[in-house]
C-alpha cells in the first residue's frame, strides 16, 4: 500500500485489514520481560552476623508510624529535622527531579495517542487574460490526524523504562531525606556533646587555676620551685587553648546545621544545652528484609527494571512502522461556499516503513542495551552489598562501643581517684608537683574519651538507623499510575514525610 500524499481521496473500507492487523498485533512487545537479577548469597540468612553483639543502652524506639529520629526524645532535634524536610537544598532538587522524571513518563505516554493538526490558509491573486484582470481570493483548511499502533510493543517499553525511572527517581528522593535527616541528627549530637565538653574544660580550666594559685602560694613560702609553678601555668594554659579549638569545633558544627535546614550561618544559632537524649534501640529483623527497607536499594533495583525495558525498545527498531492518517478540509474560491459538497476533500491513507540496512546501528544499540542491564545489574547487586555491610558495621560498632564504654567509665573513676589523693599529698608536701601535673592530665584525657565514646556511640545509632532504612518502605514507591500524575503540587505532598 503506497502512502498517502496530501489530501487524496480513498476509500475507507480499504483500511479495515490494517486496523485489524494493527488492534490484533498491539499486544505483542519484544525484548524480555523482567526478572529481578539474583542477589549474593547470605542475603537470606537467618540473621545479621553482628546482631547478638549489643543491646542498646536504653530500650526505648519509635514507633512503627512515628518518625524515627523522634526516638532520641528531644524536641529541639525534633523542631529541626522538620525544618530540614521543609527547607533542605538538596531536598529540593531531589523532589524536582522526581517532578521530571513524572514528566517524562507522561512525554512516552503520548506516542500511544493519535496526533492532530490544523491548518488555514488564504491567498490573493490578480490575473490578466485576453487583456482582462481579474483578482480572486482563495481560501483553504483542513484537518489532519495520524496515528502510529504500537504493534511491537516499542512505545510500551519506552513507558516501562520511563515509568521505572520515575520510581528510581522516588526512591532517590526517599534516600536524599533520609541522609539529609540523618546528618541533621549527627551534627545536633555532636554539637551537644561538645557543649558538654566546654563544660568540663571551663571546670578543668576553674581547678588548674586553683592548683596554680596553691603552687604559687607554696613557691612564695618556699615549698616548691620555681619549675612547678611553671608546669601549672603550662597545664593551665594548654587546657585554654583545647578549649578554644572546641569553640571552633562548635562553630562550624552550628554552620553546618545551618546549611542543612536551609538557611545562611550567619542566619543560624542553636544556644548551649545539655545533652538530654538516650541512646535508642534499633530492631534488625531479618536481612532479607532491608531489600524492602532502604530506598537506595529500591531506586537501584528498578534502574535494572528500566534498562531490561531499554532492551525491548532497540529490539524493537527491527520491525517495520505502520502510520494511519486521516485527513479533510475544504479548499475553494472565497468564504460563502465553505462546508458545501464541492469544495469538500477528505483523505484516508497508510504506510508502512522499515528499515532493511543500517550498518549494523541496530544490532550496536541492542548490544549496548544488554550492556547496560549488565552494568545497572551489577550496581545493584554492589548495592546490597554495601547496605548489608553498613548494617554490619554498626551493629559491631555499638556493641564493642558499649563494651569500651564501660571500661572507659572505670578508667575516668579511677584516673579522678587517683587525682584527689595526689593532691590531697601534694599539699601535705610527700609528692612533687609533677605527679599532680600527671594525674590532670589523665583525668581530663578520661574525661574527653568519654564524652568522644559517647558521641561515636550516639553516630553509630544514627548510621545503624539510616542503615536499615530508617523506618522507609518499598511499598511507598509510587506505582505505574501514580507517576503519570501531571499535578506537581501533588508529587510535593505525597513525599513530604
């Protein structure tokens, strides 16, 4: 059947077998259907290797609805993770990503869909015959209308991969929360912790100073030397400058917060305050359930799903397209005898187009679309190593951390101990100064590890939570029909958690 130029007159009745070989072949769809790649072994074992290591300090968790940082119990760190979902840069970007990748699915969407045109057109023209001048006026419209069958499934697989990448982008937009939430957690314990540690040097700094009036005191009446007076002003000296190095440690912990939530530092300040959390408990369940529960994972797995789609577009480029056209208008001389029989044309026609040599093109972009399911595969299967990894990793963490907890607290017990009778002998005169210098120093070396142990512990809840997903689950994932919603403010609501 040759193809249709221009507004030709056909009959209709010779379209119908291409219709039907058009509606009969519309469920067919080359390239393989998808299966979910095979995953390392261990992923279904019957528990995470390091899960009988610990047990939190505090048995107190989340619940399953609620948000999981609410689980720390402080409402300060609760009033900024609400800031950070709202204001976060990143966040941001992350959502409008998503935005685009909905708008693509609904751009493959259309090809199912016939497309139609208008078009008007008007002409003057003077003419001179048989010494005779004439002007007439011509005008013409007409209504054109084509339509491609997805009779190999081509266009359906290109709104696979679409819709697929849509999820991905979701999950990707979950992930970018949960490291933004994450992060926000971290800093705000960090930045607590070291209120605490300016606390203990402004006390460690109160009780140098006292022993370095008690040292000058006893140089004045000739008890010590010279050298011991020395070695307190040093002592002294040495802990005002650590503190000063937390003031920096904290400004720019303050500066990073601000970041996160949005805003400038210079915008930003979180005043002292104790630290009041406790370390939550985090269940595990079984490892092949955080397949389900981090959206790094899912956004991974359906990249493999949209490029087995990839697969089925190249291949479809080996068969022939079939376009139905349709057309009418009317064409004639001025505007009175518009729609009358005469200057009515209308057209019905199809063709049928293939491609028979291209150099090997065609094979090249099947072989890249394997290739590239290879690669999005094996990405997938390195991410679930890495997640089992990081779950791993903390639980050894928090349970040697807790084991070093407890012995670190009896180092500082006795490291103070061992201080009080030092300077309760210094006094008495049966020890130098040196000795007392000694067990300062320790007993603020303890101090420091402790609070430094307490944080690590606190970062490791933190990355054991964000590890396992933090409370995320795959069934969030929009399905087909949702990423194909073309209201943006919607795409915003639903994934504000």
């Amino acid at each position: 059947m040759r193809p249709a130029h221009g507004l030709i007159r056909r009959r209709p009745a010779a379209l119908a077998p291409t219709v039907l070989l058009a509606t009969v072949m519309a469920g067919c769809a080359v390239g393989p259907d998808y299966q979910r790649p095979a995953l390392p072994p261990g992923v279904d074992a019957p528990a995470f290797k390091e899960s009988g290591l610990w047990t939190p300090a505090a048995p107190a968790q989340a619940a399953a609805d609620e948000d999981w940082w609410k689980a720390f119990s402080d409402a300060d760190l609760n009033a900024l993770v609400a800031q950070a979902n709202a204001a976060n840069q990143s966040l941001q970007q992350a959502e409008a990503q998503y935005r685009q990748a909905k708008a693509l699915v609904q751009g493959a969407q259309a090809a199912f869909y016939p497309t139609v045109g208008l078009g008007a057109s008007i002409n003057r023209e003077r003419s001179i015959a048989n010494g005779a001048s004439s002007v007439n006026n011509t005008h013409a419209w007409s209504l054109q209308a084509a339509w491609e069958p997805d009779l190999w499934g081509g266009v359906r697989r290109r709104v696979e991969a679409a819709s697929e990448s849509a999820q991905a982008s979701a999950a990707d937009l979950a992930a970018a929360r949960l490291a933004v939430q994450a992060e926000v957690v971290n800093n705000y314990l960090q930045l607590r912790l070291l209120d605490l540690q300016k606390d203990l040097y402004a006390r460690t700094i109160e009780g140098y100073q006292k022993s370095l009036a008690l040292t000058q005191a006893q140089y004045r009446v000739g008890v010590v030397t010279r050298s011991d007076v020395a070695l307190a002003r040093n002592t002294l000296a040495a802990a005002q400058a650590q503190a000063i190095d937390l003031d920096l440690a904290r400004r720019q912990t303050e500066h990073a917060l601000a970041v996160l939530l949005g805003q400038a530092p210079a915008a930003f300040s979180l005043a002292p305050a104790p630290l009041v959390v406790t370390l939550p408990a985090t269940p595990t369940g079984l490892p092949s359930q955080l397949l389900e529960r981090r959206p790094d994972i899912a956004a991974a797995e359906r990249r493999v799903a949209a490029a087995n789609a990839g697969i089925g577009v190249a291949q479809a480029a080996y068969f022939p397209n079939l376009t139905l056209s349709a057309g009418g208008g009317y064409q004639g001389l001025g505007f009175g005898p518009w729609f009358s029989a005469p200057g009515r044309v209308w057209a019905l026609g199809a063709a049928l187009a293939g491609l028979l040599f291209d150099g090997g093109a065609r094979e090249a972009q099947v072989t890249a679309a394997r290739a590239g399911f290879d690669a999005a595969a094996a990405a997938y299967r390195q991410t679930v190593l890495s997640a089992f990894q990081e779950v791993e990793d903390n639980l050894a963490a928090l349970g040697e951390l807790e084991q070093e907890q407890a012995a670190q607290d009896e180092a500082a017990r006795a490291a103070h101990e061992s201080l009080q009778v030092l300077l309760a002998q210094y006094r008495a005169g049966t020890v130098p100064y040196t000795s007392v210098i000694t067990a300062q120093s320790l007993a603020l070396t303890a101090d420091r590890a402790t609070l430094q142990l307490q944080g690590r512990q606190f970062a490791a809840s933190v990355a054991l939570i964000k590890a396992l997903g933090g409370g995320w689950d795959a069934l969030r994932l929009p399905d087909a029909d949702e990423t194909a919603i073309s209201d943006s403010s919607s795409s915003r609501s639903s994934f504000r958690e």
